[in-house]
C-alpha cells in the first residue's frame, strides 16, 4: 500500500534542524510538513519564511507548506519563490475572500495546489474547490498547535470525502492527533497521506526509522 507519510515539523526540535531533516529523510520520510501561522488566523506562532527556506535547501524530498495565514493572497508568492515543482501549498480557504485566485497563483507557479479543511467546515462548503485542488488535508484537531485532542465526529466527514476522490480527482491527507491505529484504520479506507507528529513521531523512545519501518510493515499485513 503505498502511503505517504510527512514529517510535521513544527515538532522537530528547531535547535538542531539541519540534524532532524537528516535523520528523518534517511528514516524514509516521504515529505516534509511545513505549518506556518501568523498569529492571527490561527492564536499562535509556529515555522517561519526562513525556516522553510532551510528545509528545502537541506533535502530533496517534497515539502507541504500548510499556510494557516489570513488572506494568503497576500503573501503567498513570498512562499512559491522558494518552492519547486513537486511541492504543495495548502490554504485555509476560510481564510481568503477568493480561494480559487489564491490555488490559481500556485497552479500558475507549477506548484501543487491543496486546500486544508478544518473540523468545523463542512464538505459541502468546499465542494467546487475539491475540483481545483489535488491534495485537501482534512484536519482532526482546530489548527494552530501540537499535542491536541482528536475530535471523534471528523470520522464522518472523512467517510464523506473518500468516495470523491477519483470522481474529482485529487487525495485525501490526514492532520492531527494522527496515532498509530488512526493510520491503520484509515489507509485501508483510502486516506493517502498522515501528516505525523508529537502523537506517534515526535518524542518517542524509537528512532525516526523503526516508527516508520513499523508502520509499514504493519500496513503490509
């Protein structure tokens, strides 16, 4: 089953950066999930325009930027001009007057346009987007911070989402409280992608490389 799992790394430890891309690429990482907040649309602070920057000049695995900005419009080109192709920008799209505008700029950028849904928006509010972006991560926490609560009732909106998928033609990632048995329940269910953190990644007693070698082979079976 192939399945693509992404580093969240406003978990790394930031003090020692250039070592957590290392050994996480060389534990088989698919990607590098990158959040940045502004204070504003979300209460707090996480990666910054530098620190990203860092990221895609020390690996070349994908990076996701999950940009959780007020009007992203505004800033977004500060993000593309750093990114290559392969990479994904997702946007709130609560956060913007004109969504598709904002997904139309990274299209134009050759960049990969994805929209991030949080639990108290509904599928049906974000329908037409499902048709311009090609990656929707479907958040399981309110964003803005680590180490939160999965709330139960987003299970239903995943089995909303899945059966769209091919019909619209874009994947379906998992943010939030992302455990071990939510990977296992979910893959089989179509999810293609989890955006691992402090819940099964981050802060465990096993190195990078037999959390991720065990969640595979667990797949496998």
């Amino acid at each position: 089953m192939a399945l693509e799992f992404m580093a969240s790394m406003m978990c790394a430890d930031v003090g020692h950066l250039a070592r957590e891309v290392a050994d996480l690429e060389n534990a088989g990482i698919d990607s590098f999930h990158i959040d940045i907040m502004d204070g504003r649309y979300v209460p707090n602070f996480a990666l910054g325009l530098h620190d990203l920057i860092f990221i895609r000049q020390a690996t070349e695995k994908p990076l996701d930027v999950h940009l959780m900005l007020e009007h992203p419009n505004n800033t977004v080109e500060l993000f593309i001009r750093h990114l290559r192709k392969g990479d994904t920008i997702y946007i709130h799209p609560e956060a913007e007057y004109h969504p598709s505008a904002t997904l139309q700029k990274i299209i134009d950028a050759g960049i990969t346009p994805g929209i991030a849904i949080n639990p108290g928006t509904s599928i049906e509010n974000v329908r037409m987007l499902l048709r311009i972006a090609k990656k929707v991560l479907v958040m399981s926490v309110n964003p803005g911070g680590a180490g939160q609560m999965y709330l139960p009732y987003i299970s239903e909106k995943y089995d909303e989402i899945l059966p769209l998928k091919e019909q619209m033609g874009f994947k379906v990632y998992w943010d939030g409280a992302c455990s071990r048995d939510k990977v296992m329940t979910y893959a089989p269910k179509g999810v293609d992608g989890f955006v691992l953190g402090t819940t099964v990644l981050f802060g465990q007693d096993q190195s990078y490389a037999s959390i991720l070698g065990d969640l595979r082979k667990e797949l496998e079976k």
